[in-house]
C-alpha cells in the first residue's frame, strides 16, 4: 500500500467519522448561508450548536431526552 493510498482511505474515514457525528453540519450550514445570501449574518458555531440541539429536542419524533 502506497502513501497515497493510505491517504486515500484516512480521507475517507475521516469524512465517514465526521458525517457520522455530525461534524460536518456546521459546514454545510456556513456554506449554504454564505451561498444564498452573502450579506446574511452566519451565526457562530455555539449559536449553531444550541439551536441544533433546541430543535432536536423540540421535535417530537426525535423522542424524550433526559440530559
């Protein structure tokens, strides 16, 4: 196995370990703000995070969550 290949296969767990987690959902949220309206205010990543998990936990199909 060749140096590139074991990049090749880090890159992809790491994109697999990120999805997974939800990692990459900031991303994707900075990105497509940024891409409608680039004038729009892009909230930080704790704002995102909290709203995120106020969502989840208001949605009712995500189930009760103690903690």
């Amino acid at each position: 196995m060749t140096l590139s290949d074991v990049r090749r296969v880090a890159g992809r767990i790491r994109w697999y370990v990120r999805e997974l987690t939800g990692e990459s959902a900031y991303g994707r949220y900075a990105e497509h703000t940024r891409s409608c309206d680039p004038q729009a205010p892009v909230m930080s990543r704790r704002e995102f995070e909290h709203s995120r998990t106020d969502a989840r936990e208001a949605d009712p199909r995500e189930g009760f969550r103690c903690c």
